[in-house]
C-alpha cells in the first residue's frame, strides 16, 4: 500500500494542472493577506495632515457647533480635527477577531475550492486520457488502487491547507505586534483553530470531489454536480422549506467557527397569552455545534465515497 501511495504521489506531483492549482493555493491568500494589511493600515501623519488642510471647512464648522457633530465644547479644537480625518480615512485598526469572521473565511473558501478543483483534476485525468486501464494492469486490486488515490489526494490536500492557513493568521498576528496594536488573549490560538478546522474542510472537499469523480468517471461531470449544489445553496436556499440544520452554509458555519446558531420558526402560541417563559418551543434561536457540521459533511462524503468505491470495483473500465 505505501508503495501504491508514493506511486501516487508522484503522479501528482508530475501533473501540471495540479501543480498550478497549489501554486494558487499559495497565491490567493497571499494576496488576500496583502490586500488586508493595506485595508487596515496606519494613517500615516502625511495623510493626516492632508485631509486637515482640504478639509479647513468641515473642521471650523465642527469647533463652531461641537455638539452637533457629538464632540464636547471643551474638546472641540482637538477632537474635531480627529473626527474628521477619521470620516475621511474611514480604515479599522488589523484585528485577529474582525478577520476571523472577514478575511479569514476567504481564505478557507478559496482553499477549498482550489483544492477541489485539484482532486476533481488529478481523478479525471486518468480517465479521460484512458490511463485508468493501464494502471489497473499492473495493479489489479482496485480497492487498493483507489484507497491510494485517496490518500494521496487527501493528504496533500491537508498538508496544504494546515501550512497556507497558518501561514496566514501568523502574518495576521506579527503585522498587529509590528504596528503595536493589543491582541486579546485566545487570539492567536482561536485564528489558529479555524485555519485548522478551514483545512479540514478542504480536506475532506477534495476527497468527496475524488470520489464524486471516480463515480462519474468525467472532471467536466463532476464540476457539473458541484456547481449545481452551490447553485441550488444560494439561489434557491432561502426559498426551500429547509430547517436550519440542513443548510449547507448553516453547517459550513458551524465547522468554522466552531459552532454557530440558526433561527427557527416558533408556533403562534408563542406570540399570544398563553407564552410561558422557559417554554423549549418558544426559542427561535437554536445552537449548532461543530460535530453536526462535521456529520453533515462527513456523511456526505462517506456516501459518496462508498458509492465510488463499489463502482469502480464492479464496473468494466474502458
């Protein structure tokens, strides 16, 4: 098995479409991670002085009538000046917190479907080039064969996650010690867990798109599939009568932030006399922990990967 593993590998390794897929992988938060700390840079003092000089009129009208504009007439002449540099430059300070629930979930995004895309690639090249037959000559265990796929797949598709994701929040959190700005305690630890949970949300992503691929035998078909799901989570979502809990997003959300809540609709005796405070079914926020988000995914992959595997042992390969 590990030779069939490091045969796997290789293949990878060696296939060009796969490889620009994880040069992305490292591109795409980079600029991600650039694009936020220019966002949150400091106001320099040469800016500062700028917007005071063009806006001469906006700050003599603030020190006129402070309380318009919520300053107190005492501080007028100092923090009218600051309040409107700040209207102008209107930029937030880097914070760990803000870019969990910001730039953060970009960068788990990204990494997911550019790692999907990678194993959607890797599984359908095989049999679009017919090379299926040829490897199966030299290995006819098919069970084995895929399993070996899978590892491989999966395996680089978590290693390059862990690395990129953590690579990420450990710029996030030297650019706030550079620039002097306070980290909370849990901060770095807390960033750090969602990149790990991010990463293995893509792990598991990649290796349902494999699986999803040997089943269909067909890249063309199995991005087909995963675009028509994330049509159907966007655009129809909201329309369908689905609870909270099935929502994939609702789920993704759990995952990622460890946890997460979902609103339910409550019956009508809960807007009339008879409401009783503590009543369980009057509650219209419910909790969604992280292991549901990780069943709701993982069954679905072990659904389709057993699916995968019992077509690829039973039927002909051309």
């Amino acid at each position: 098995m590990r030779g069939l593993v490091r045969v796997e590998l290789t293949r990878l390794r060696w296939r060009r479409a796969v490889l620009l897929l994880l040069l992305a992988c490292l591109v795409v938060p980079a600029l991600i991670a650039a694009a936020t700390l220019w966002d949150t840079r400091p106001v320099s003092e040469a800016e500062k002085a700028e917007i005071r000089a063009a806006s001469t009129q906006e700050i003599a009208r603030c020190e006129r009538k402070p309380r318009q504009y919520g300053v107190r007439p005492a501080r007028a002449e100092a923090r009218c000046p600051e309040l409107v540099v700040e209207w102008q430059t209107a930029r937030q300070p880097l914070s760990l917190a803000r870019e969990r629930g910001g730039s953060g979930i970009g960068v788990a995004g990204a990494l997911t479907v550019l790692l999907m895309l990678a194993a959607t690639t890797f599984a359908g090249h095989d049999w679009n080039s017919g090379s299926m037959s040829n490897q199966l000559l030299f290995r006819p265990r098919r069970g084995r064969v895929w399993a070996a796929k899978a590892v491989a797949v999966t395996g680089v598709a978590l290693l390059t996650a862990v690395l990129v994701s953590t690579a990420y929040w450990l710029t996030m959190w030297a650019a706030m010690r550079a620039r002097d700005l306070p980290v909370a305690d849990g901060g770095l630890s807390a960033s750090l867990g969602l990149g790990l949970r991010g990463a293995g949300l893509a792990a598991a992503a990649a290796l349902g798109c494999y699986a999803l691929t040997m089943l269909l035998r067909s890249t063309v078909a199995t991005l087909g599939v995963v675009l028509a799901f994330g049509f159907a989570t966007l655009v129809l979502g909201d329309s369908l009568p689905m609870s909270g809990q099935w929502e994939p997003l609702d789920n993704i959300a759990a995952v990622l932030a460890n946890g997460t809540e979902y609103y339910v609709h409550v019956p009508p005796s809960c807007y009339d006399g008879r409401y009783a405070q503590g009543r369980a079914e009057c509650d219209d926020i419910r909790e969604l922990p992280l292991w549901r988000g990780a069943t709701y995914y993982g069954g679905a992959v072990v659904l389709v990967g057993a699916a995968s595997v019992l077509s690829f042992r039973r039927r002909d390969v051309p």
